[in-house]
C-alpha cells in the first residue's frame, strides 16, 4: 500500500493536469508531506509492524535451524543463510532504487537483514567450532549495513562483552563501571545527535531516543550506588579504561553539541548543558569512591 505522501503526489499530479493546482503548490505539498512521513519513523504503524514482522522471521529462523541442527547439512545451512540474507537485503535496496512505494517494507528487509547477519556469525561459529568471542562478534555486526538503532545496540554490546571478557585488558568488574558505558555511551549520543543536519532527522531521533534511554537508565540507577557498592562483588576492579573512556567520550559529545542542544527552546541551553556537566561529574565521582581513590564514609 502506498503511503499518504505518494497518493497525494498522485492526486497532486491529476489535479495539476486538470489546472486545478499550480505546480509551484503542487510541488510544495508533496515536499510537506513528504517530510511529515519522514518524521514519524519508528512511530508509524507500518514501521513498528515491519520490524515486529522481521524480528519474527528471525526468531523462526533460528529456531527452525536449532530444532533441526543434525537432519540439516553444513551446506545447505550456510547456502540458505546466504540465500536469505542476499535476498532480505536485495529486495529492500531494490525497493529504494527503484522508487517503489513501500519505504517501511524497505526499512524492515533491513532490519530482517541486520539480524540475520548476527545469527549467521553465531551459525558460522557452530558449523565450524570456532572459538567463542562475543566482543569481536559485535564488532563484526557493526559493518552490517544496519540501520542507526542496531549500529546503536552493537555498540552498546560490544561494550558490554569486552568488559565481561576475563581475558580481555579490558576487563572490568563491578556495578559502577557497567553503569558508566551507558552513561558515556549515552551522553556521547546526545552530542553527537545535535550535530546532524536538520535533513538527517530520522537519524537524529534514533540516537536521540537511545540517549535518553540510557541516561534515564543510568541516573535511576545511581541512586542505587550505595546499595551495590556496600556488596564486595559489585566493586569495581580491573581496568578503569572502558568506563573512564566511556566518560571521557560522554563529556566530549556534550562540549562538542552544548551549543546545539534544545534549540528550539534557547534559554534551556544553559540549565541543560549544566546539568550533563554536573552529572559527568557525579558519575566521575561515584567511580573513583567506588574504587576506593575516594573515602566512602561511614556506612
């Protein structure tokens, strides 16, 4: 079914032709609406059913595969791995160069291609006895041609398996640590939203949607440091690089947007990017405590 904006491009031109509309008002109307479809993105009932549909067909994938992992050959495991994958991204490329108008269709091939392309490392992985590495798995899935929002959640993984990984240099252990990849992670995402360019929208609202989550996530949770800290195991050891790096990045997303930030309401600018300022540093805080650099205090 075409969207709205195509139809009243199609009736825009049949009125042109009768002289009903001019083409300068007929041009402007497609443009607008064409920019109010492009604004609902996730929000749209075809795009949330797309990608319910994709993350479906993956889930079924997989389980069809596990379900019959002996009966079906190595082969054709990998061939139709292969043969799903080209097609899922093929038929949405084709879709786009061709103008066709189904963009959400288009937009959850993607999608169904993204996860595919995880679940074929994992399949690749098993067909092979390969040695197990999530952190390098997620680093793989970000050269996939996903959209911004599974690029966003790749990140965010690898992060979170480098950590987790004891025989990285990485290595971290504790509650505190963890909480600060999303903090820095999210902070960074805030930044780096503000300087898109204003025909970049949808991109914009994808990382600005992941930064809020993660910031919400991570200042409900700092509330909570005392708890945690008091327990032996959620001290933070190892490396401090991750979580300070995270910090690091985080502070110079909000340096790098501060004068971009709200700009539809210019005096929030000031108290917004105060507040990123004083949470960096309250995070930076409840780490060095956490590791002991800072006294805790009485408990």
């Amino acid at each position: 079914m075409a969207s709205f904006a195509q139809q009243l491009e199609q009736l825009l031109r049949a009125a042109t032709a009768q002289g009903l509309v001019d083409g300068g008002a007929a041009e402007r109307l497609t443009a607008l609406a064409a920019a109010r479809e492009g604004e609902r993105g996730w929000l749209s009932l075809g795009g949330v059913l797309g990608r319910l549909g994709a993350a479906v067909t993956i889930l079924g994938v997989i389980l069809l595969i596990a379900a019959n992992w002996r009966q079906i050959g190595d082969g054709v495991k990998i061939t139709g791995f292969l043969l799903l994958l080209g097609g899922a991204y093929g038929a949405g490329l084709w879709i786009e160069w061709t103008g066709r108008p189904y963009p959400r269709f288009a937009e959850a091939l993607h999608f169904l291609g993204a996860g595919l392309f995880v679940g074929g490392l994992a399949l690749v992985g098993q067909i092979y006895h390969l040695p197990a590495n999530p952190p390098r798995a997620m680093l793989v899935w970000l050269v996939a041609p996903a959209i911004s929002g599974l690029g966003i959640l790749a990140a965010w993984l690898w992060l979170h398996f480098e950590g987790a990984d004891s025989g990285s240099p990485l290595h971290i252990n504790g509650f505190t640590s963890y909480l600060m990849l999303s903090v820095g992670m999210g902070l960074a995402l805030l930044g780096a939203q503000s300087t898109l360019r204003q025909e970049e929208r949808r991109i914009r609202s994808v990382m600005r949607g992941a930064a809020q989550l993660m910031l919400f996530y991570g200042v409900y949770m700092l509330g909570f440091l005392r708890r945690f800290s008091e327990r032996t195991e959620s001290i933070s050891t190892g490396s401090l690089a991750l979580p300070l790096g995270a910090l690091v990045l985080g502070t110079a997303g909000v340096v790098l947007g501060w004068n971009r930030l709200a700009p539809e309401v210019p005096w929030l600018r000031g108290r917004l990017s105060l507040l990123l300022g004083l949470l960096v540093a309250t995070c930076l805080v409840a780490l060095l405590i956490d590791v002991g650099v800072i006294p805790p205090g009485r408990r």
